[in-house]
C-alpha cells in the first residue's frame, strides 16, 4: 500500500526562466536536397518488380538446366524462344485475342449486373436480403462446377464461356462493393441526403466514389477470377473447332508434347495478368485512391 | 426555396418577427437494438433571423438529436418543428448541416469542388454563377491558395472551415452546426471562433449551433438554451450577445459560467438573477 505514497517532501527542482529571440536559422544551408540515383531507384516500385522477376528467371534458368530435360520442365531461354516465336507468327496473338473478347464481354456483363444487384440492395431492405442470400448460396461454388449445366444450356461456345465468367465476377464484385457501401461514414450519407440526393444519383454521385476502395478491390479479384475460369473452361473444349482460345492453345500444346509451348501459354496469360495489374488498376489507383488519400 | 421570406427584416416595425425555426413541444426517441431512448422531452424554443442560437447540456441530454431533427434526419414522435412555418419532414439545402466529422468533405473533390457540389446537386443557383459564388465564400474563409488541393492534405481547421464555407455557399435559412469545433485543438478552436464570429458580421446568418462546453456557447452565442441532461428538457434560456474573447476576464462573464454551471449540475435550484448578484 506503501509503494504508492513515495516521498512527499520531494518537490520539483527549481530553474530559472528565461526568454530569447529564436536563433538564426539561415546557417541549415538548403532546406531542399535532391535524394541521390541510388535512393530514387530503390524507391522506383517497378524496377523492384523487375529486379524480384528477374531473379525467378535466374532461378527457373538454373533449375531446367540442372535438370536437363525439356520434356518436362523447359528451361526459361527456351520458354522465351517460343513465346516470341508464337507470338510473332501471330497464333499467340490470335489465341489470346479470342480469349480476350470473351473475357471483356463477360467481365462487363458481369460489372452491369452486379451494379444493377448492389444498387437494388443498397436502396431497399428485401434487395440487400437477396443480395446477402444469393451471394452467400453462390460465391463458394466454383465457376467451373457450372460448366456441364452451361453446356446444356448453352451448348459448345461463347454463350457458355460468358455464363461461367459472370457467375464467376457477379458474386465476388457484389460481396466487395456492397461491404464498401455499407463501410461509408455515416457523415457522408448524412451529408448527402442534406442535398436532396437520393435513389441512383445517391449511390452515384455518393456511394461510389465513398466505397471506391473496396469497389476497385473487388474489380480486381472479379478480373483475376474471371480469368482463371476463362482458361479453365477453355481447357475443356475451344471455342470452335479452329480457333480456340488461350486455354485450348495450352491443352493443344500438352497433347502434341510441346511442353515449351505450353508454358509459353502460361507465361501469356501471366503477363496479360501482371499488365492489367501494374498498367490498368495501377493507374486508376493513382488517378483516384492515392490522389484523393484513401490509399498510401 | 419556395418561400423567399425577406420579409421585415431589421427594418423593425411594430409587428413582431417571425421565428425562422420554431420547435413546439418537440419529443424525440430513437431506437438502440435493445431500448427505446428518449432524448429529448417536450423542448420549445424559436430561433429568430441572425441568431446565433446556442444547444447547451451535458453530454446525452439529445441535443444531437435535436439538431438531427430540424436537420430532417429523424421526426419527433410528438410536438412540431417548422422552419419558416413549413413542418420539416426531410433534410433539404435549406437546412445545411456542418459536423464535427472530418470526413463530411468528399475526399474524391478537390475543395473548390467540395463547395461547387451542393449548389450543382441542389440545382440551387444558375450554372454560371456557382463557381464564382465558391470562389468568393473561400476567399472568406482565407481558403483561396487552396481550391485545387484534395480534402486530405490540409489540416483539421481548414477543412472545418471547408466544411462550413460549403454549407454558408449555399445561403440556408439556418445553419446547424453539430459541434464543430470539437475534434480540433485548442488553439485552432479558438481562432475557428473568432472566425465564426467575423463571418457572422459580415453577413449576419442564422445559425443554430450544437456544444457541450460553456465557455463556446457563451462566447459563439447570442442566445443558450440550457437543456438538463437526459432525458432533455429546457432548463433556461439565457442572452450572452455580449460577450465575446475579448472581454473573458470580464467578472460579469465567469458569472454567467457559473450561473450555467449551477444550471446544468446542481438540481433543480432557483435560478439566481445576475444583475444583483454582480460582486464588485
């Protein structure tokens, strides 16, 4: 009980006070300095991508080679060999084209729908009860589980490839932008209704730029999914017979052994990937998120 | 905006004025998921052209609430509340509200953008007239360097005075501000004051302003309404025109922090006349 009382005659020391004209300042020399070359790129993001990726490739290089056989594991120059080899005869560039134009038609049907969902269960109580359900029923089911029904359905073609692609992109987008809606400062709301604002140009002149954050995650993980279904469900059947898309270029190659080309599909798909990432989302985030300071 | 009201005025006839927002035996409740709260029980009070109408109680006594209602936010369960005799039913740009919140700016505007947005979504004003009209409501807030910089990169008075040369832009009948300065500090409340009080001469707006701390009230103030606390009942009304910073060691204005004082804590005792208690 003691520990507390300490010394009751210790009082605090005693000092002079004192008041002075604040020093000359001049002497810091420049207040601005340039950072030197070094520090500027090391702190230039995409070149420590490069770097990151140019060590994989050392890696892969070494691997194939310590392991000889390019049946099985090509070696990265060889990959490379092929890819550019594929890609200037154009079959690289005419795969990937097909895959692209079912891709895009189904991510942005995918987009509208889930728009049209979000908005229905931000403006009414049976809305965001339907969304909630059908998301919860839905997004754990994988696209490709679908596939046979759409087949049924639809038969062997893109109308089957849009089916998967939007159930793929609806339910995560949906999950994302509705979690970012109802994330928004009630202040905001509040600030937007005092303008008479309500109904659609409620959630697009308030909620959308609000939950920007999470809407442009869940436009990235509908991206990313909606992809690995594409070249999944292509890996089942090619669009027609002729031309299939990226997935049908990867199953072709692994039938006729051409191990190198298979993974110069694979090696399209990743840098399709790590464009759309680092050239398109990257500069929304820049032009929106990181301009407004939603994001550091 | 129906009722372009600029009647009477300061002319002062014999005719008494009309109250802007007259609250008669105002109820309010909301819910918790678990209770029913009354915030505020029977309150009457009117807010007259050019007041600067004060909200005072202890935290909890609803006067959040209250401003919330005649913001349009939520509907008394009994009593009216009529801004220039139209019952108020939702909010509407005749009524703007400035928070305490940082985050009522829109962080995708920039700030001459963030005061351009109520006049453009409002449809208020004509087209070509509302970028001058921000341009000159920034320029007296002292905001006119930075119209192009986003919400984020200025500090926590400015995007106050932001918040409320957006909602002064659009030239409301009355001005609700939910504790404005609450979130700043100290030093930078005081100035946001004084600046408050600058403004007001310059145009002389109706405010109705919402806080828990006396000495605000009695120097942002002409006119308090004292609330007791929960649920919030009128308590007094009392005049602080008077005062302003400058005369804070006046006797006459630790007085009146008593009397408020006395009001708000002790239980129900007569309330002292401060007239004759002046001490010398």
């Amino acid at each position: 009980m003691n520990a507390l009382a300490g010394d009751v005659t210790r009082a605090p020391v005693e000092r002079k006070e004192f008041e002075v004209v604040p020093i000359d300042a001049t002497g810091i020399g420049s207040i601005e300095k340039p950072l030197s070359l070094a520090e500027r790129l090391a702190d230039n993001d995409l070149l420590r991508k490069l770097a990151i990726l140019v060590v994989l490739a050392v890696v892969w290089e070494a691997y194939a080679r310590f392991l000889g056989n390019p049946l099985l594991f090509p070696t990265f120059s060889e990959t490379i060999q092929t890819f550019w080899r594929e890609l200037t005869s154009g079959v690289l560039l005419d795969r990937t084209g097909v895959s692209m134009q079912v891709l895009l038609i189904g991510y942005s049907l995918g987009l509208v729908l889930s728009a049209v969902f979000t908005t229905l269960a931000v403006s009414t109580r049976i809305g965001t009860d339907l969304l909630t359900t059908l998301t919860a029923m839905f997004n754990p089911l994988p696209a490709i589980a679908l596939l046979p029904l759409a087949l049924i359905w639809f038969g062997l073609g893109i109308p089957s490839l849009v089916f998967v692609i939007v159930h793929s992109v609806l339910w995560a987008v949906s999950l994302n932008t509705l979690s970012g809606f109802r994330s928004v400062p009630e202040v905001l709301r509040m600030t937007g209704r005092n303008y008479n604002l309500s109904g659609v140009r409620f959630v697009m002149k308030i909620l959308m730029p609000a939950a920007f954050p999470a809407i442009l995650a869940g436009l990235k993980i509908g991206w990313a999914f909606a992809w690995r279904t594409l070249i999944a469900a292509e890996l089942v059947f090619g669009v027609s017979s002729r031309s299939g898309g990226l997935g049908w270029y990867i199953f072709e190659s692994r039938a006729e052994l051409e191990t190198a080309q298979v993974f110069a599909g694979l090696l399209a798909v990743i840098v399709i990937g790590l464009l759309v990432e680092s050239v398109i989302f990257r500069t929304i985030e820049a032009r929106t998120l990181q301009r407004w300071g939603m994001q550091r | 905006m129906a009722n372009p009201g600029i009647n009477a005025g300061v002319g002062g006839g014999a005719k008494a004025p009309s109250p802007i927002l007259d609250v008669r035996g105002a109820t309010l409740q909301y819910k918790t998921p678990k209770h029913l709260v009354t915030a505020t029980y029977k309150v009457d009070f009117d807010v007259y052209q050019s007041d600067r109408f004060v909200l005072l109680g202890p935290s909890g006594c609803g006067k959040s609430t209250l401003l919330k209602a005649v913001g349009g936010f939520m509907q008394p369960v009994e009593g009216t509340i009529r801004v220039r005799d139209r019952v108020v039913k939702a909010p509407g740009p005749d009524r703007m509200m400035v928070f305490q919140e940082f985050e009522q700016l829109m962080p995708w505007k920039t700030i001459l953008q963030n005061v351009m947005f109520p006049m453009q979504a409002t449809k208020r004003f004509d087209r070509g007239e509302i970028r001058d009209r921000a341009l000159a409501v920034l320029d007296k807030v002292k905001l006119s360097k930075f119209i192009d910089v986003y919400p984020h990169m200025l500090s926590g008075g400015m995007k106050m005075r932001v918040a409320i040369a957006r909602a002064m832009a659009m030239e409301p009948d009355i001005l609700l501000m939910d504790e404005p300065f609450a979130a700043l500090d100290a030093l930078t409340r005081r100035k946001m004051q004084e600046e408050l009080l600058s403004l007001w001469d310059q145009t002389r707006f109706t405010v109705l302003f919402v806080t828990h701390s006396i000495e605000e009230a009695i120097i942002v103030g002409s006119r308090i309404l004292v609330l007791s606390p929960h649920p919030g009942r009128v308590r007094a009304e009392l005049n602080a025109e008077r005062f302003t910073h400058e005369n804070v060691d006046m006797p006459e204005f630790g007085l009146l922090m008593k009397r408020i004082h006395g009001l708000l804590f002790e239980e129900s005792e007569p309330v002292p006349e401060p007239e004759t208690e002046a001490v010398a």
